[in-house]
C-alpha cells in the first residue's frame, strides 16, 4: 500500500484516460488512487456549484403532480355554474374573477414547468377569447390519464406520439360535425352570434344579463369594419355608480373629460359636422421657458423678452384657429390662456388625452397627429357628424359621432362596485374576441360538454382499430375529455356519474341521434344543446384542444430539470464594490451626503 511516486501516479493517470476513451471494461481504469493507496472515483464538475439537477421518472411524475395542482384551483370556475376567486396582489389589490387566464397570470407561479399551463391560458385567451379554463382543465387531465403509464415504467414518446394523432383525430371531427352559420340573412346570422356571445356570458359573473349584454357586444362588432374587425376600434369605458342594465353602447369615440382650467364651461359643448385638430404639443407659457439664461445691459429690454414669449403662445393659438378647426385636442397639456382663448372663439379643446383615445380618435376622423401648428390644411384635420359632451353619472364625456374614416364604437360600463366593473369589461372582451372569431370563422358546435363526450366516443371507437399500447393511450385521451361534461355536473351540483352515464348512452345511439346533447345544469339531467342555442365557435374547441395536447406533450418530454444557482451579484455582493470604487475615484459623486 505504500505509494506511487508522482512521475508514476500522473503516468497512471493518463493510461488509465486512454482506456477509458478506448472502451475498456476494466473498473479500475476509472479509479484514481489516493496516497493513503485508497482507490476512489474522481468526481467531473460540470454545473456551477449548487446547481440543482433532478432527472429521470420521479422529475417528471413531479411536473405531473405540479400542474394537477394548479389545474385543481381552477377547476371550480368552469361553466354557468362555476365559482369565482378573489385574489389579492403584493400590493393589497383585490381582483374577482373566474376568467382562467387572468386567475392564472395573478397567481404568479415560479415552477418551471407549470408556467406552461400560463403560457397555453395566455395564448388561448389572445386567439380566440374564450376557453381558458377549459384549455388548462384538458391539458390537466390528460397528464392525470398519462401519470400511470409513466409510473409503470412507459417511454413518454410512445404517449406523445398516440396522443398527437388522437388530438388530429378530434380536431378534424370537430370541423366535421360544426354548422357553419354563412350564407344565412343579416338577421339569422345576428341571432346566431348573440347566441354564442350568450353562451360565453354565461358562466361570467354578468351572465345574470347575458341577453342585455350579447346584444350590445353583437352591435359592437357589428359597427366595426367587417373586413379588419380591429378590436382597438372598440373602447371601454368604466363609469362606476348605477346598475348595469344602465351601461350603454356609443357609436364613435368616446372618453372622459380631461383635466381643464378655467374657461372650459365657456367652450361650445355641441357641434355639427366640427373640423377636428389633433395635436402632440403643449399649448402653455410655461413651456417657452427652456431654461435658458437671458443678460440684460438695459433694463427696459426686459418688456421685450415677456411680450416675446407671449407673442410666441399667441401665434401658436391663432394658427389653430385660422386653420379652420372647431376641435383642439392633445396629448400634452393645454393651459388656462390657451382654453379661455379657445373658448372666446367658439372652439373646444381638450389636454392631456390618453394616448389609445387619441389614437382611435385619429384613425376614427381622419385627422393626422401634428407636432407643430405651421403649415396646418384640411388635409391633417378630421371629421365626423356629431360632436357633443354628454354625462354620465357623476362623469362628463366628450362624444364623437358618425365617424367617417373608421368604424368605431365605445361600450360605456355601469356598476356599483369597483371589482365588478372590472370583471364585467374582462367578459364582455371574451364576448367580443368569440363575436369576432364567429364571425370570421362563421361555424359552431354545440356547447354544455356535448361536443366533447361526442369526441370521446369516436376516439374510443377508433382505439379498438389501434394495435399495440397505442390502444391504450388514445383511449386514455378519449376518457379525459370526458372532464368537461364532469366538472359542469360537479360546480351545478349535479350527480357526475348519473349524468355522464346518460350523455354516453345518448351519443352511443345510431345515426347520430344524440350528437347534441349535452349538460343541462338547471335541471341536472342532459338536453339537446343545439336546439337551445348553447353554442360555441368550432374554432375555440379546435385550439383548446391542439393547445392542451401540445402543452401535455412539452411536458411530458421533460426528463430533467437544471436549476441554476443565483449569482451573489445579483444579491447585490458583487455592484456594491464596483460602485463604491467609482464612487471614490468621482469624489463621490452621486452620494448622500
């Protein structure tokens, strides 16, 4: 046991590298000799120290584990029925709501791979609007269906490739089975998107007047341009105070009166066919003093420089008015001389609006946002039919009608609480993302769980077709899209097990007879859904399904997880001694004194 000389060891050393790299199956190859003669394995340092790693089955039954977690939060909130949730932020801010991606984006999740689940809820709610509490429910329940295969030792591949072409399958059958609403009269079609906007306003907290508010948000998509369907043409505005049957719908532009000085009472509040300015500039003395530094010789040159920085005001002021507009709006401030100014003339302005009002004013009218008042033509002002200031509850409104280059519109939202307000305007833009996406993509299914336990069918029948374990994983697909018909039976109350047992013997029946039939949370039994009008775009149960399936199979491909170590700079060890070194060597600059 004495030991090797250091000539040797390192000799050792080497030849014991080069049979390594050579494939040999000698063990003590890999060993290196301690000079106490003990025989250890060398350890290979690849992660910076304190690295978490976790890898193989148990790494990813966690992830599994994880979203199954979150996807049990949200679970209550699915359908006409489902609860909501009151969340409170860091800063003591309370939101109410049962919208699945805002739920999902306020709870603020740090596990890596549950952010998946945000991410698809974020995605779903920007495509098509509505859908996201059913995106993360399937996405959920398809890893519950995948978590006893993984434990019992399946490859996550051989899952992901069957649960791929079961989410082809079900997609396609969805296009198959969907109505399409084209071709039909201007009225039927309005019918038709008010049902489906009735459908989403359901399950939110104003669905006590879906009907009340699907017409107005049907109107609403109805006054924009069919072709573009911008959504930013459609304004909200909040106005708290009186019920919501009070909130009422704007053809044009509409925003709060601006901060105004005195004189604002004086201006014209309404006008016909007015000629309208937008400006980005400050209409105000105070903004001609650039911090420059005037020396006078004389004293009486002193008059001259204040009346010139008045002059320059004035010139400002008059080359609005002699450009023919009856309308002056900002983005930056207009002050007390420039509003009393406008107002002796007959004119209106308005500082300070917000930048998206501006903005939609502009497109609305016609009129070109200008940075200096020289050289102004008819070409740079808009237009429109009605100008007007209306109130509203304790807020006065400035009202632009009959709008010509764009159409536009403003919903005007009532409500006695601030919270629900807020939620009220969250559903009402689901509404119009789905009244737009329907119109667009003009075909629906019916709603209520009916199109799922439908898709579960045709995979399960499809499944007996497959060889191999194949079988297996398509059938687990098709059981888990049953968890949209369940969770709508457990938020109303329902008897989960009998009703299901009803929707699979209806769907069974031939030629399709019960296709329809779905949910009935009144009276807890089954209904033909399509026949009372619970419908839903096909497109948002397209890309719920493809979107939970891709996020089921990212997370599945996970099989390790690298959690890299915070840096000590970026605790703050490391920049306070570079800044105290620049600190010194300024005379210390930038310090308190």
């Amino acid at each position: 046991n004495a030991p090797l000389p250091q000539k040797k060891r390192s000799n050792t050393f080497r030849s014991n590298n080069n049979r390594s790299l050579n494939g040999d199956d000698d063990k003590m190859t890999t060993l290196m000799q301690m000079p106490d003669g003990r025989l250890i394995q060398p350890q290979i340092v690849l992660l910076k120290e304190g690295t978490d790693t976790s890898q193989g089955k148990g790494q990813l039954i966690s992830n599994i584990n994880a979203c199954m977690a979150i996807v049990d939060t949200i679970r209550t909130t699915l359908g006409p029925r489902g609860l909501d949730k009151l969340v409170v932020d860091n800063r003591g801010v309370t939101t109410i709501t049962n919208d699945g991606a805002t739920i999902m984006k306020l709870l603020e999740i740090v596990h890596p791979a549950v952010k998946t689940l945000v991410d698809i809820a974020r995605s779903q709610d920007a495509e098509v609007g509505d859908g996201t509490t059913t995106v993360v429910l399937l996405c959920g329940e398809f890893l519950r269906e995948a978590k006893p295969f993984i434990e019992d030792g399946v490859h996550p591949m051989n899952i992901i490739r069957a649960f791929r072409k079961a989410s082809e399958l079900a997609v396609q059958k969805v296009k198959e089975v969907s109505v399409s609403i084209e071709g039909n009269s201007k009225e039927e079609k309005e019918e038709m998107l008010k049902k489906c906007a009735m459908t989403t306003l359901s399950s939110k907290l104003v669905g006590g007047e879906k009907e009340f508010f699907a017409k107005m948000v049907v109107d609403a998509v109805g006054h924009l341009d069919q072709d573009l369907l911008d959504p930013k043409m459609i304004g909200v505005k909040k106005v708290l105070g009186a019920s919501m049957r009070d909130s009422f719908l704007v053809d044009g532009v509409a925003f709060k009166k601006t901060f105004s000085y005195a004189g604002f009472e004086q201006m014209t509040k309404k006008m016909v066919k007015p000629k309208i300015l937008a400006l980005n500039l400050e209409l105000e003395l105070k903004s001609e003093k650039d911090n420059a530094e005037v020396r006078l010789s004389d004293p009486s040159k002193y008059q001259e420089i204040v009346d010139a920085e008045w002059n320059i005001i004035y010139d400002k002021l008059e080359k609005c008015v002699q450009s023919g507009a009856n309308v002056v709006l900002s983005r930056l401030a207009i002050g007390d001389l420039a509003t009393q100014y406008f107002a002796d003339r007959g004119l209106f302005c308005a500082g300070r609006v917000e930048q998206a009002d501006l903005d939609r004013c502009t497109r609305a009218t016609g009129a070109a946002v200008q940075t200096t008042v020289n050289d102004l033509n008819d070409e740079q002002l808009g237009t429109c039919d009605i100008f007007e200031e209306i109130q509203v509850g304790s807020e006065r409104f400035n009202v632009f009608r009959g709008c010509t280059e764009a159409k536009t519109c403003t919903l005007v939202l009532r409500g006695g609480a601030e919270q629900f307000i807020e939620e009220a305007a969250r559903s009402l833009n689901d509404a119009i993302e789905i009244v737009r996406r329907a119109t667009k993509n003009a075909a629906v299914v019916p709603g209520g769980g009916a199109i799922d336990m439908e898709l579960s069918k045709c995979l399960k029948e499809y499944a007996r077709t497959v060889e191999g374990k194949s079988q297996l994983f398509i059938h687990a697909f098709a059981r888990a899209l049953e968890v949209i018909p369940r969770q709508l039976c457990d938020n109303s109350g329902c008897d989960a097990t009998d009703v299901l047992n009803k929707l699979r013997q209806k769907h069974a029946s031939p030629n399709h007879e019960g296709l329809n039939f779905g949910v009935d949370v009144n009276s807890g039994g089954i209904l033909d859904t399509f026949a009372n009008f619970i419908w839903e775009p096909a497109l948002v149960k397209c890309n719920a399904i493809a979107a939970a399936c891709e996020a089921t199979c990212l997370i599945l491909s996970i099989d390790e997880t690298v959690r890299n170590p915070r840096s000590e700079d970026a605790q703050g060890g490391g920049g306070g001694g570079r800044g105290g070194g620049r600190g010194g060597r300024g005379g210390g600059r930038g310090m308190r004194r």
